[in-house]
C-alpha cells in the first residue's frame, strides 16, 4: 500500500489457513510518501493452524516519512481450540459440521466481501477432507 | 427409575486420581445439589458425564435412562437430551448465535424424529424465549459469547435450556455474574422446568440458591468423593461453618 495523497485511509485484511504440513507466508509493503500528512493505515493479518507440521510468517514492512501519519499492525495465530469443538458437540452438533463453523467463522469478514461465484469454490475448499 | 445413575465412578487424568467411588442417583422431576471445596471434582464430574475424552474412566459406570453410557460420543449423549452448562462460556470468533442455535435444534429434533423447522419457525420460537428472558434483539446477530459480559453469557445458556428442551440438565456455577433482578427470573425458570418431569443437577458455591429453589438433595464432594448427602436443612449449616465440619468427621473416623 503506498500512500501520496493528503488525509488517505486503508485496512489490509489477510487471513490465511495452513493444513497438510504448508507453511503460509504474509508479506505486506505500507509506505507513506512525505507529501501525505495525515494519513491513516491498519493492517491486520491473522493465521489459523490446522496440523502440528504447518506453520505461519508474517513480515510486515512500514516506511514512513512524515511524522503526522498513523500506522497499526496486528496480528495474531490460532488453532481450533478442543475445548470449542466439545462446546459444539455438547449441544448435538456433529464433529464435521463444528469444524466447519469455526472455520467459517475465522475467514467469515473476508468471504463477505468476495462475490457470490466463488462461494461454492470455498465450501468445496474447505470441506474437502 | 432413575434418570442418571452414577454408579462405583473412577476418572483418572493422566495418572491422577479425581473421582473415587462415586455414587449418585437422580430421579426424573428433582433438583439436586453439588457443593464442595474448590479443587474437590465437581466441574470434573460434569465433564464426565458429558463425555470429555481427556478424562478416563477406570471404573463404574454412567447410567442415562437405564442405558449405559460409557462409551457413547458426546453428541449422542447431548442428542439423548444431557445438555450441560459450563464453567467459562466458550467463545467462538465469527460464529452468528442465532445460527448455532438453528442448527443445535435442527440436529437434536432430527434425532429424535421430529420434523425440521425452517428458520422462520425457529426465530418465531427464539424471539418467545428473548421476550421472557429481557434480552436485546441484537444479541442473536453478534457472533457467540464474543464480546458478552458474564451475565449474558449466563443467561445465552439459559436461552439454550428454554429452545432445546433436554431432559437432564447440568448448571456449573449458574449464579455467577448474574444480577438479583436476573437470577430470580432464572429461578423461576428453574422451578417450573421441574413441574415439566425434567431433572437437575447445579453445582454452586452460594448457598442462598437453596432457599430459592425447590430442592429435593444437597450433596457434599471432597477429593472425588461425596460424604454427605442430605435435603435442604443441611443448607444452614453450610452458610454458618462451612464444609470444615464435615470433611473432619469423616477423618475422625
């Protein structure tokens, strides 16, 4: 993301899952040019693990040359947790289905912004096992 | 005829010893009690009951409606009508509750052979239960125990008993976290679920439920074991010394 104008605003959203031993990399470039005072940016990257042989990166780089511009990084890891999916059985939800509601939950902000033709490629993706 | 039947329980977790020898009976239509010392197996019971695979029996055996249930999945048994409450609420990220609890209700009527409610049907029933329990509407759009302080989450388990109906109900702490104007609402509910021949088991630290609830049993539980099991005039004993006196005279003799 490179920022030039005066008063400018963006949100970087990566979510990645790793499974089947891949490893998952994010890298991300925010620069904010000297002529753009003021100017806002959040970058928030969050991963979720699967498998005990995948992993996850982040490397974020900022630059910036103005001192009147504010920059957020957040990021986080996480697993599906024992605990929420016996929650889910506990109330007579079949193991499949548990998986796939926390997993639909951690990418749920970003399948909300993609068009409606893809939305079978996802489910496809993520019941696949 | 008992409805849950605990009989010579053992549980052990990675070598430790939990429960020893337990004994618990409970009827259809009472309300049973389980106090005791913190660190004394009482969540641990719970869990067990509910199936949690980390916990393992070594012996004795769980009785649901006369049918042993040892080894039977946790789904099942909450399809069979055990619903348990826990502890700390889980928080699930992105998860819509109103979708939880459609797809909860769909899976445990479909057990039991009823028909499917489509989710216009199910709204209409969940609003009912929102309107009794003084609930915000937007609640049911916010994704499940995320961001709810603890009396909500609380009275969300509440709304789980009202829409799902089980037969066997175990309350962990329900007191918790919940103001006056609510907790008395919840015993209501509590006390007219026990007209409708369904049981429960609470486990609580507060002895001022008792005179609250209809109670038929108080158990007392130290170190995996239940020593006293009276009706509810232990309860002022309890409120006045403690569990001290009775864990003692069991080491007397």
């Amino acid at each position: 993301m490179i920022h030039i104008g005066k008063k400018t605003k963006s949100i970087i959203l990566a979510k990645s899952i790793s499974k089947d031993n891949s490893k998952n990399t994010h890298r991300s470039i925010v620069k904010i040019c000297k002529s753009s005072k003021k100017s806002k940016n959040f970058t928030q990257c969050n991963s979720l693990i699967i498998d005990k042989n995948s992993s996850a990166y982040t490397i974020p780089c900022i630059k910036s040359k103005n001192k009147y511009s504010y920059i957020e990084h957040e990021t986080y890891s996480s697993y599906i947790k024992k605990e929420q999916i016996f929650f889910l059985l506990q109330r007579g939800i079949n193991k499949k289905n548990a998986k796939y509601m926390i997993l639909n939950g951690f990418c749920k902000k970003i399948l909300n912004m993609l068009p409606i033709e893809h939305s079978l490629e996802i489910e496809y993706n993520l019941f696949k096992d | 005829m008992y409805i849950l039947n605990i009989k010579n329980l053992n549980v052990k977790i990675k070598k430790k010893k939990i429960i020893n020898n337990l004994n618990l009976k409970i009827k259809k239509k009472e309300i049973h009690i389980l106090m005791g010392p913190n660190g004394s197996g009482k969540s641990t019971l719970s869990l067990v009951i509910a199936g949690n695979k980390k916990y393992k029996i070594t012996k004795g055996s769980i009785l649901y409606n006369n049918i042993k249930i040892n080894k039977i999945s946790t789904e099942k048994r909450a399809k069979k009508g055990i619903f348990i409450s826990f502890q700390n609420s889980i928080e699930i990220h992105g998860l819509n509750n109103e979708f939880f609890l459609q797809q909860s209700l769909n899976s445990i009527r479909k057990y039991n052979k009823k028909k499917k409610l489509n989710i216009i049907e199910i709204r209409k029933k969940i609003y009912k239960i929102i309107k009794k329990l003084n609930f915000n509407k937007n609640f049911l759009y916010r994704s499940l125990n995320e961001g709810f302080s603890g009396g909500e989450k609380k009275k969300n388990d509440i709304l789980q008993i009202l829409l799902l109906k089980p037969n066997m109900i175990i309350l962990d702490e329900i007191d918790s976290g919940l103001d006056i104007k609510n907790l008395k609402l919840i015993f209501k509910i509590i006390n007219k679920f026990k007209k409708k021949k369904k049981s429960f088991l609470i486990i609580t630290h507060n002895p001022k439920i008792i005179n609250n609830l209809n109670i038929d049993f108080i158990h007392i539980i130290n170190k995996g074991k239940i020593i006293k099991s009276s009706n509810k005039n232990i309860s002022k004993i309890i409120e006045k010394k403690g569990y001290e006196k009775f864990i003692k005279k069991k080491y007397k003799n």
